[in-house]
C-alpha cells in the first residue's frame, strides 16, 4: 500500500442496483443485509468505514436463500465463536459478513489494543497449546464425532404422512405420531447440522494460526524467503481429503491384480459393470473390497465448499468415481505411476528445510524444529477438514431437502422439488406445519391451503435469483485498512495490504487492457499453455489433458482433474486454500488470489504461469 494513502473502494451503500431485483432482500436474513443510511445512520457509517471482500471462495453459482441460511449465515457464527470466545486468537475477532444483491462480503475485526492483544495471546496459548500438544487423540476424537453426528442425520427421513396412522401405533400407547414426529425431526436435523459447523471449525483455525506462527518465525529468520518456499516445509503430509481418490487408486490396482479390468473399462453404467462383476468369484472379491471403502469415503461430494442442489455424492451415482476408476486403470495399463510421489515430496521437503536450519545459530534451531513439525502435524486438518463437514454433512441435509421436496410437490404446496432451494431455512418449518394440519384436517378431500402463496413467491424468487446470477459483483468495496491482520484473511482467502493495492490498481483497467496478473506463488514452477476458464463446477468435465485450470477457486471435488492439468490459476485464495495445498501435492504450478483472472483470460487463450514468483501473463489472446 502506498505510504500514507487511503485507499477506497466504491461505498457499499451506493452500488447500483441490478436490473430487476427489486424486493430482493426478502430472500435473506435481515441481519446480512447493509444498513440503508436512513434507518442506522451510524451503523451504516460503520460499514462504509470498513473494507468489505466478495467471498468468491464460498460463492455457489446461484445465489439460493436456503444455501445462504445454511452456509453463510450458518459459518458466520460458527467460525467467529472458535476465534473469539473459544481459543482468543490474539491479532483478531470475528468476520463480519453482509449480503449484497445475493453476494456474501467478508470483513475482519482486527483487535488492535496491545493489552487486550497481549491478554488473548496468554489464553490462546493456554487453549490452543492443549490441542496442539494432543493433536493426534483430538484429531481421532474429532472424526468420530462428526461420523456419529452424520450417522444420527442419517437417521432422519422425511416420507408422506399416512391418511390414518398403524394400528400398532396406537395399543402400544405410543402418544406422540409421524404427524407431530416430522416436525421434531426437522428441527433435529437442522439441531445437528449446526453441532457439525462446530465440529467443522472446532480445529480448522487453529491449524491456520500454527502455519502462520511458523511462517512468521521463517520470515523473521529469513527475510529473503518467500512463501512458496514456507510452503514446500510441509509438502507430502497429505490429508483425508485425497482419501477417496486413493481408494479409487487402490480399487484399480486390485482390478489389475484379479484379472478384471476389461470387464470396468467395457462401455456402460456402474449398474451393468456391477452385473459383469458378480458372474465371477475375482469381481465378487473386487466388489467386496469396494462395499468395506464405500463408508465414509465414498460420501464424496461434486459441489463446492458450499452446498447446492446440484451436488452428488458417490454414493448416490456411482457412475462418478467409476469414471474416475476407468482413468486409473487405462494409466495401470500403460505402465504409468498413479499414485502421488508423496515419499518424494516429503523428502524434498525435509532437503529444503534442512538446508535453511543449517543457516540458523544453533539456539534458533529448537523453535525452527517445534514450528515445523507442528505445522506438519495440523496443516492435514486445513484440507483435511472439508471431508468430515462439506461431504458427510453436506449429503445428509440435502438429501432431507431432496425427501421434503417431493412431499411438499406432491401435496401442491410447490411446483417442483427444486423450489426447496428458494426457500428460507425458517421458512421449511411453516411449509411442514401447513402440510400437517392438510394430513390432519381433511387428508382424503383437502390440500394444503398456502401452496397459491408459495408457489407465486418461489417463482419469482427463481426469476429474481436468475437476475443476480447474471451480476458480478465488486471485489473489494468500503476502505481499506492501513495493514491486513487477520490470519484468516491471509492464509485462506489471500487478502493482503499488498493484495489490496494492488486490486486497487488493476480497478483502473479494462479486463482486455490487462496482460499481467500477480498473485500468490501458492506452488512452484513455470509452464504455459491453453487456458480452461471454469467458473461452474458442473463444467469440470470439459477440462482436457494438459490444460491450465483458470477459476474463481476450487474445492475438494475438483482434486482428481489435478493429475491432468498443468497448472492452476485462481481468482481468491491464500498460500493454504484447496487450490495451493493441491496443486503442492500434485507438483503442479499455481497462482492464487489474482482477483481478476476469470475476468481477463478467456478459455483458448495461452497464458505462461509462473508458481515462483506468482505471476500470469498473457502469451496470445483467442
């Protein structure tokens, strides 16, 4: 950032609007929403003052209400409670998030009283220091907690109430029915929803506070060291989110092993490949072996870090991974290594680092140790994480969407099933409670009596969130701060002082008027090549061999088209995002936290990626 100068974005408050979107914040919770200066005068002021983030990161491709009651206003809590009241991280609180025109925007708290800094600090070590020095017994306690939470959602279905309940039901004086039962369960399973969310940032910051104190101590020690090279200090260590890609590598070597590649590689569903497969005792062992891998690895979901209807997970299509499976074994096939070098990177990693430590004093070197090794110990969980929540989780309440859906459709109350995701979390117990009184009141000649309301008011909130999707929002609005604290802002979004200017800059040119972008050297090496903008996941698939991956970011379901592009380029992210950890275990280049790159680069152009010092320039434009 420019000495003594302030930089500014464009006030929140003064966005124009999009065409059409009139009413548009109904959709929303009212405490997301910015102030309007006439009604909060001072807290509008307040939000103006401060420096607001387009949270690309977690942004599905529609802006539904019922992702956004779920996600945003669900983690906005759930992550600020574990930094500020639970674990007292020192330089910051909590997150701020406000909505606009269906966009959530992020803005840190930093706490900048040294007696209040110098107080958390003393806490912080105390909280975080036991998990630290019990990582491994709180990392096995934490997923099987989440497992067991995931099973009891599990539990929970949701199917059409009957017009007259069993006959059991009532000699065995069982007092409560399915009628008042499916509004319990509902609210049950949201209950466990949000322990999950808990669960999910129980560990999830505190893994980032230890990078970031080893990253200090390195760039104090070494002021010439950069962050890619931090980064290489903890390459090959893995984490459970790569989990189900190597079971699917395990599964296509035993294909190999007994004989019964062709029957998978020959045309057709899983369905029918599971057909061929039970004829003979070696695919009745291959399909034993893939039934003891399915729980909880094959919960592996398609969709973002957030959850839309458009996810699925494994184990509702199994055509997905076979598809994936095929690959292997047509690598097996040609001789090819499947499996990532993880003993090579970590043995390039341990030369890296031994080669800095022999540059310390011999006192330094203890803490250089620690730093390290703790590092390694947490930095699986900031990857690690998005399976135990985003997968498990995630298919547990939207399948209860899915099941409420078809009832609610059925009953009339909606159109079609999709129309869930219009919906406002809250506003699923009132669609349940009409459903009811329908089954109670009148079940043989009646209906519910709010389906013309929510049906007029779903559709035009589908027509309204198919205005927003057509908006691209700003990235940064309100001011910017005079240096960027918090580790949260750093490590996962990748929103520096530095950052900031230089988004600042960039603001002044066309997208077309741009041919060199700057980011994070998030992993190393230089390449160049076609360009694949992707800024929908459900596109993933038109992504080619030898390609450079350009998006807004990626998330877990992306990690198995890494082993076949040549590089990544993001538009947000830090040096611990999915898009930086993966492409380090990979060995592939990255850039992350280019801000604009969706923007300038178009897919067909050919673009030179440089992991070294993150930078993307333009080669030839299509």
């Amino acid at each position: 950032m420019t000495e003594g100068k302030e930089i500014r974005f464009m006030d929140p408050h003064e966005v124009p609007a999009p065409e059409g979107v009139e009413g548009w914040e109904r959709m929303y919770s009212p405490s997301y929403l910015f102030t309007p200066e006439a009604e909060d005068p001072e807290q509008a002021k307040y939000e103006s003052e401060r420096l607001w983030v387009w949270d690309s990161l977690h942004q599905p491709p529609v802006p539904w209400p019922m992702t956004t009651d779920l996600y945003d206003t669900t983690w906005w809590p759930r992550l600020n409670e574990m930094n500020t009241n639970v674990f007292c991280l020192p330089p910051a609180a909590g997150i701020d998030h406000r909505m606009l025109y269906g966009y959530s925007y992020l803005s840190s708290t930093p706490i900048t009283d040294p007696k209040l800094v110098q107080e958390r600090a003393k806490e912080f070590e105390k909280r975080a220091g036991y998990y630290f020095a019990n990582w491994p017994e709180m990392m096995e306690s934490l997923r099987n907690r989440h497992m067991e939470n995931a099973k009891e959602m599990e539990k929970i279905t949701f199917e059409e109430l009957p017009n007259v309940v069993e006959e059991t039901d009532v000699t065995s004086y069982k007092g409560t029915y399915c009628y008042t039962e499916m509004e319990c369960k509902w609210r049950r399973i949201v209950d466990l929803w949000e322990i999950g969310f808990d669960y999910h940032f129980e560990a999830f910051n505190i893994a980032h506070a230890a990078h970031l104190a080893f990253s200090d101590f390195c760039k104090n020690s070494f002021p010439d060291i950069t962050d890619d090279t931090i980064a290489k200090f903890v390459m090959g260590v893995g984490a459970d989110i790569y989990h189900p890609d190597e079971v699917v590598q395990k599964l296509a070597r035993l294909a190999m092993d007994l004989g019964i590649r062709d029957a998978i590689l020959q045309p057709g569903s899983f369905s029918e490949v599971e057909a061929r497969l039970k004829e003979t005792s070696e695919g009745k062992k291959w399909l034993d072996a893939l039934e003891k891998e399915k729980y909880p690895w094959f919960y592996f979901t398609t969709g973002y870090s957030v959850i839309t209807p458009m996810d699925r997970s494994w184990v509702e299509d199994m055509d997905l991974p076979l598809v994936l499976l095929r690959e292997y074994i047509e690598k097996l096939k040609q001789g090819e290594v499947i499996e990532r070098d993880t003993a090579g990177l970590t043995a390039d990693s341990n030369r890296i680092f031994n080669e800095y430590r022999d540059l310390l004093q011999e006192e330094s070197r203890p803490q250089f140790d620690q730093l390290r090794a703790l590092d390694r110990n947490t930095s699986p969980h900031i990857e690690g994480h998005m399976f135990w929540f985003e997968c498990l989780h995630n298919y547990q309440i939207r399948r209860a969407l899915d099941e409420l859906g078809a009832i609610f459709t059925n009953c009339g109350l909606m159109n079609e099933p999709g129309d869930m995701w219009y919906l406002r979390l809250w506003e699923v117990e009132e669609l349940i409670k009409d459903y009811v009184r329908f089954k109670t009141t009148d079940p043989f000649n009646g209906r519910p009596s709010s389906g013309w309301y929510w049906k007029k008011e779903l559709k035009w909130r589908k027509e309204t969130c198919q205005r927003l999707t057509e908006w691209r929002p700003p990235e940064v609005l309100g001011i910017a701060p005079a240096e960027i604290l918090d580790p949260f802002y750093i490590g996962l979004w990748g929103i520096t002082t530095e950052k900031i200017a230089i988004w600042h800059e960039a603001a002044a040119f066309k997208p077309e008027e741009i041919s060199e972008m700057k980011g994070f050297p998030a992993a190393p090496g230089e390449t160049e090549g076609v360009a694949r903008v992707l800024v929908d996941v459900s596109r993933i698939g038109e992504v080619q061999p030898g390609e450079i991956l350009v998006c807004r970011t990626t998330a877990p379901s992306w990690g198995p088209v890494f082993s076949k592009i040549k590089a990544v380029v993001t538009d947000v992210g830090g040096m611990m995002c999915h898009s930086s950890i993966v492409s380090r275990e990979y060995g592939i280049p990255a850039v992350t936290g280019t801000g604009n790159s969706t923007k300038v680069v178009k897919t067909g152009d050919v673009i030179r990626v440089d992991g070294d010092k993150g930078a993307v320039h333009m080669v030839k434009r299509v």
